[in-house]
C-alpha cells in the first residue's frame, strides 16, 4: 500500500516500494526504500526558502542544539524515542529532544543515528540531518501561521504550551498534521522546551526569538 501527504506540494509519496529517485521530496516527507541520512532537498528557491536551516534551527534553538550534540557522549546511552513521554515526565529534557529528533530521523530514513560519535554541531547535522531539515520546514510554517508576512522569527508568547502539544504529537507519530508531520513539530516542540529552559538557566536569548 502506498500513501501520500495530500497537503504538501512536492507531491512525493510517505511510503511505498516505489523508489523516488529522479523526484523532488521534501524533508518531511521524504521516505526512501534505501537507507540514507540526507534529505533530498528542493532546488527550486522558493521550496528552498521553507526549510531555513540556518534562521530556522540555529536561531531558534542554539542552546539547545548545542546540548544535545553532547548529550550522546556524556550520558551513555543513547536516547530512546519509545521513552518520550518518561523524559517528558522527568524533565530530562536534552534526553527529551535527542529521542525526538532520534524518532523522526528513524521515520525519515529508516537509520538510526551513530551514537557516541563526536561532539558539536558539525556531527549533529551528519547524524540528524534530514530530521533537522523538517524541524526547519515546521519553523518556517509556523512563522506563516503565526506571523504571516513578518521574517522569520520565533514569537514568544504564542503557542507556547510545549509539553501538551509534544504528547499530543507524539501520541499521533507516524502521521501528518496538515502538511508536517507529528514527528517534526514533536521534534521542534522538544527543541524550543529545552532551549527556553536552558535560558531560564542563563542561556543567552536565541537570536531569533521575539518576546512579547
């Protein structure tokens, strides 16, 4: 059987024995039969502008993406994404958002990332790079719901209920919620919780956030 995002506009299928080679797929639908880390990014520039990797990650989230390319070396185990809900619990939240971005680049690519490798954002974007990419993608859609017509930016101040919305999206994992799916706005959830929380512990305001 073979299923489709009927929302987004590349048209590539969610999964399937039909090899998508040849074909444009976006971050968050990409699913290749063969096992691969890279998303197949758009060409085309205005696809390109909707998954802003560096305004839609690095500013948003630079604490956080920082903790969590450590995580992996100083805890031990790799993080579990059948766990969320107990990281979630415990407020553990670097484990928190390194199982998110974990099950969603499961989901992309059916690899999962090395663990114990090297540390820093160099290794995290080889690691979770297609999942990254659709956490930039819901960053980008956000902004067009939240701020339409404004740059790009994270407003503090809407949506801000992270914890209910990353069960919610996580109870609902392996679909779509609208053109994104669950696993990427969980991912980005898990992201912004744990980089407001890291700056409510002196972490410098994330260049792109904009407080009420």
């Amino acid at each position: 059987m073979t299923l489709q995002n009927p929302t987004c506009a590349c048209e590539c299928f969610d999964c399937g024995d039909t090899p998508l080679s040849g074909r444009e797929v976006c971050a968050n639908c990409l699913r290749d039969p063969l096992p691969r880390r890279a998303p197949a990014l758009p060409t085309d520039s205005a696809e390109r502008k909707r998954t802003p990797l560096c305004t839609g990650l690095l500013d948003y989230f630079p604490a956080a993406l920082t903790a969590v390319g450590e995580t992996d070396l100083e805890r031990g185990p790799e993080a579990d994404p059948d766990e969320v809900p107990e990281y979630l619990r415990d407020r553990d939240y670097p484990m928190l958002a390194n199982a998110a971005l974990r099950l969603l680049q499961i989901e992309l690519t059916y690899v999962s990332p090395s663990v114990n490798g090297s540390v820093g954002l160099s290794a995290l974007f080889d690691d979770y790079s297609a999942a990254l990419a659709a956490v930039a993608q819901v960053s980008w859609h956000g902004n067009e719901k939240h701020n339409p017509g404004l740059s790009l930016h994270h407003a503090r101040g809407k949506s801000m209920d992270h914890a209910d919305c990353i069960l919610r999206h996580y109870v609902q994992r392996g679909g779509f919620d609208g053109a994104l799916r669950h696993s990427a706005c969980l991912a980005w959830r898990a992201l912004a919780l744990l980089q407001e929380h890291l700056e409510s512990l002196g972490a410098p305001l994330a260049r792109g956030a904009v407080l009420p």
